[in-house]
C-alpha cells in the first residue's frame, strides 16, 4: 500500500495537530476504516471545520444532510476517487463506493449479511436530523447505520467538550456550533463531568476516545463487559491514517 500512488483523496474534519492523531469525527472515521479495510490507497487532505461548505461547494458536491431548518449542511467524510473519475461525499455511500469498485481487494465483504437489529427508540432533538436515505441498497445496514448514529448522537453533549480543536479556529469552531444550537456560548451547550457492522459504532468510538479523557475513556472500553474495548481494538489494524 505504502508504495502504490493514491488513486483516492479522503477530505476530513482538521483537529488541532498533529491531525491523524486528533481526527475523531465519526462518520469520516467510518469511511477512513472502509478505505483501510478495502486496501485502497488514499491520502488525507485535512479541511478545517469552517470550510467544509467552501470545499464541497467548489467541488460541486451537494448536502449529504440538512439543517433542522432545511438548509444545507456541509460535511465530511468525502473522496475523490481518479481511478472512477467520481466523488462521493456520504461516509455510507463511499463504503458501497469501495464494495462496488474494490470488490476483490481487502476485506471481500464489507456489507456480508447478518443480523442486525438494535433499534434506538428515544427521540433525537438535535440541531441536524440524521441523513434519511433509501434502504434499497444495504437496508438492514443503513438501518443500522441510523440507529447507532442516533443512539450516539443523543449523548454527543457529553463529550464534545473534550472536542480537540485548534488553538487558532477553536473559538470560532465553538461560537459556531453554539449559535447553530441557539444557545449563547459554548459553555452552555457542552455538559461535563456528571452531568462489519462494527465499522458504524466503530467511526463513534473513535469519537469518544478522541474527546473523553484517558481515564474516562478507559472506563467506557469496560462497559457492557467491555465490548466497546474489544471492538475498538479489533478495528485498529484498520485506523491507520494515510
Ligand atoms: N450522512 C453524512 C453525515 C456526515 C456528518 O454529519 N459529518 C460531520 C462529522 S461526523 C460533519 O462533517 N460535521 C461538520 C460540522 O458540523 O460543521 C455521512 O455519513 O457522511
């Protein structure tokens, strides 16, 4: 892989340095974890947060998600891909970009059929509904898919505290997530202290071990007699950053 010219440009969310070890934005590292699996070359190109919107829009890339209010909401992950001539701007959709073009390379099967059935039955008030998409291709994993992001985005407050941002950008990061909440400062929205398919919750527990602290994080490797931990390490031979 080392030695191969990247066919695939992969854009993700820029932290503060060094980038491939603060990266912890969950749907890129879903993505990040497909590409990996897959053994497709690529390299990164780190976007700061506030300029996703510019990024995709010169690249003409639509909004893979809405605003509560029916906006457009810009985000990552999204590739190039040269080898295709195509970019793919869904974590979701760029898994079934590699399943559908790689098809031999790496993991053979990255959608193999199983059962997958946990359902997240609490309301979800976040500033951005979760993208709806078409359960023709993949349903039971697109179900799945929406149910781990909607468990994990009911407790993103907990941890977007720890959110590692850049000492230059942070501020405006923060005043930027705040004013889409409407609530006046950051410090009103973040809570602290108390208060296979495995790649989907994969993509989120890099999100917590990014954002929480080592002993918090150590804590929630052991929950649900450690399953979380377990999986986290079973993933890391597919978290290497290019
Ligand atoms: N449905 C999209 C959702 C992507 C998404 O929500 N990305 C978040 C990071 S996990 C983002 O780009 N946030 C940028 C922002 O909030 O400004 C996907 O799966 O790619």
């Amino acid at each position: 892989m080392e030695d191969s010219t990247p066919l695939v440009t992969f854009y993700d969310i820029a932290f503060g340095p060094p980038m491939a070890e603060t990266t912890c934005a969950p749907n890129p590292w879903k993505a990040r974890y497909a590409l990996n699996a897959k053994a497709v070359p690529y390299k990164t190109t780190w976007v700061p947060m506030l300029d996703i919107s510019k990024v995709r829009l010169a690249m003409g890339v639509p909004a893979a998600r809405k605003f509560a209010d029916g906006s457009d909401y810009h985000t990552l992950p999204m590739i190039t891909d040269s080898s295709t001539d195509s970019i793919v701007g869904d974590s979701f959709d760029i898994a079934i970009h590699m399943q559908t073009h790689y098809a031999d390379s790496g993991v053979k099967d990255l959608f193999p059929p199983q059962k997958l059935d946990y359902v997240f039955e609490h309301d979800l008030a976040i500033f951005a509904p979760l993208s709806g998409r078409d359960e023709g291709v993949c349903g039971d994993y697109v179900r799945f898919n929406h149910n781990v992001d909607a468990a994990f985005s009911a407790h993103v407050m907990l941890m977007a505290h720890g959110l590692p941002f850049d000492s230059v950008s942070g501020d405006d990061v923060r005043a930027e997530f705040a004013r889409r909440a409407g609530v006046p400062t950051w410090d009103d929205l973040a809570v602290r202290g108390e208060k296979r398919g495995v790649l989907w919750v994969g993509g989120w527990l890099k999100f917590m071990k990014g954002t929480l602290t080592s002993d918090e994080w150590e804590e929630a490797r052991t929950w649900h007699d450690g399953v979380f931990g377990r999986l986290f390490d079973a993933l890391e031979k597919y978290a290497e950053v290019h």
